[in-house]
C-alpha cells in the first residue's frame, strides 16, 4: 500500500512539473564572457490588441529578464551598452490538429452454446458483449490561442542578433497566462549560454 502511495506521489509530481510551453533557442556567441553590459530597445509593436500588450506584461518581462542578465553578471548601463535587449510578445490564433479514433461497436447478443455433461448434449445462450473493433481515425480541428515571448539579445557593436531565445504555448487563461510569465522568461534564460 506504501509503495502505490508513493508511486502515485512521484506520478502527480512528474505531471505537475509539465510546462504547457515549448522553449527554443539560437545563439551565435556566449553571452556571458566578453560583454559587461547591457540596455533596452523599445519592444516590437504588436500587430494586434492582445493580452500581452499591457504595461504589467511588460514588466514582468523586463523584472525578470534584469534577474536573469544580473545572475550572468550583466549590469544596466544605458549611455554605452555592450548588448540591447529587445522583446517581443504576440497572441496568434491557429489551428490545433487531433486524430480521434473511430471505433465500431458491434450490438450485444446471445449466442447459442451446446456443452456436453456426462455425455448428454446440453444447449444454452451466453451473452456476448464484444470488444469494440478499431476502424480508423477521423481529424478535428480546434481553433486555439497561441502565445509566444521572444527575447533577443544584439551585439551594439555588429547590430547582430548573438542570441534568441522564445517561448511557445496554447493559451487558455488569459490571467494564467500573465501570471506565468516570470516563470517562462525564467525558462527562456536557461537556454542562455
């Protein structure tokens, strides 16, 4: 019994930790060894009114990215950066794709039996309840929302993109979704060299 109730403890947690969001990055450069510095550009403009498109968004971007530049010892310095830091925040509505599998289930029936007991034939009905019988699969699509935060960090001196880094994930609560974002910007500098 202990060991079912720790096994389903060590399943809720591996679960639990599950990220709804895909983390990616690119980078030409190891941001931490030759640059001291850095200051913001303005972020992109959105195309559309969405949820990211607030000043609490923004920052919480911009807190947690200063954490996460200040823990790769990175310092603020706006008159003569090494790097500017750049981010972008858009909602995009797409389609998702499911595969939902057809079944066909044949009707319930009784079926005729014979047994033989101590040599006489002996006629009975079973009731059969067959297994359902797979017949191949049926595509539905589902309009959903989909988040993406996309930081870049650009060399002052080339005007180079040396790293990016973005996250990308369906969003169901627009309040979960703001709530979350320290954490997946948290994520985002993990890839960070």
């Amino acid at each position: 019994m202990k060991r079912q109730l720790l096994f389903l403890l060590v399943a809720t947690g591996m679960l639990s930790a599950c990220s709804p969001y895909n983390y990616y990055a690119v980078g030409s450069k190891p941001v931490g060894t030759d640059f001291k510095t850095y200051a913001w550009l303005p972020p992109e403009d959105a195309k559309t009114n969405n949820i990211y498109n607030n000043d609490i968004v923004t920052d919480k971007i911009v807190q947690t990215t200063e954490t996460e530049l200040a823990k790769k010892g990175l310092t603020l310095d706006s008159k003569n950066p090494d790097l500017l830091i750049r981010y972008s925040a858009i909602v995009n509505k797409s389609m998702k794709i499911y595969d939902e599998p057809i079944y066909y289930n044949q009707p319930p029936m009784l079926s005729p039996r014979i047994a033989y007991y101590q040599g006489r034939a002996r006629f009975f009905y079973v009731y059969d309840n067959p297994f359902p019988v797979y017949v191949g699969s049926r595509e539905r699509k589902m309009p959903i929302k989909e988040g993406n935060i996309m930081i870049d960090i650009i060399e002052r001196s080339s005007s180079k993109v040396i790293w990016r880094g973005w996250a990308e994930g369906e969003l169901t609560d627009p309040q979960k979704a703001i709530n979350e974002i320290p954490k997946v910007v948290e994520n985002i500098f993990k890839q960070l060299p």
